[in-house]
C-alpha cells in the first residue's frame, strides 16, 4: 500500500520504524512526536481518517505574480499594475472617462 501527498507525490520518508502499518481501513498518515528523555520515536504515522490531529500546510514559496508589464509613459509601474496620478483637477465624472479612455 502507498500513501500520498495532497499533490500527489509519494511519502517515502519520515515513517515510524514500524509504520506504515497494514491497517485496511487506516489510510491517512499523521506526524507523531514521542520523545522521552535519552529517545525520540517521532515520525510518520498512519491513522484513520476520522481521527482528529493537527495538520500541516505547504504553499509554494515561487512568485506568482505575473512578470511585470510595461506602464504608459505617463503611468507609474507598481507591484500592484500600473497607476496614474493626475496632475489635473477633474471631477470624479470625468476622471473616470479619462481613466476609461486611457484602458483603466
């Protein structure tokens, strides 16, 4: 029997030594710390499904957010998109046509 990740990718390290255990209705692991002094048994563990235990999140420490893109001349590039501030008074009616306008 083979247990997975949640991006589907073997668990092949970190067990117990005497896990992964044959249990046919156990499928889910869990990590386990046992550590008494002068031992520590801590690893990988499979348990029931239904069993509550602490959980542990990954996410992705690459960027994803898009390469950045050429601003206007009259436009400021930020990590947000590009921005334009006016040195022009406008009431909002117009800014917002001016905006419009401009692909904003």
């Amino acid at each position: 029997k083979t247990y997975k990740w949640l991006n589907g990718d073997e668990v092949t390290a970190g067990w117990r030594e005497d896990q992964p255990n044959t249990y046919k209705s156990w499928r889910c692991v869990a990590i386990m710390y046992y550590a008494w002094p002068g031992t520590d048994d801590s690893g990988l563990e499979v348990h029931r499904c239904k069993d509550y235990r602490r959980l542990i999140c990954q996410i992705s420490n690459t960027p994803t957010t898009p390469a950045p893109v050429e601003c206007p001349s009259v436009w400021e590039s930020t990590s947000l998109g590009c921005f334009h501030i006016s040195v022009d008074h406008k009431k909002w009616g117009e800014a917002q046509e001016w905006c419009e306008a401009h692909g904003s």
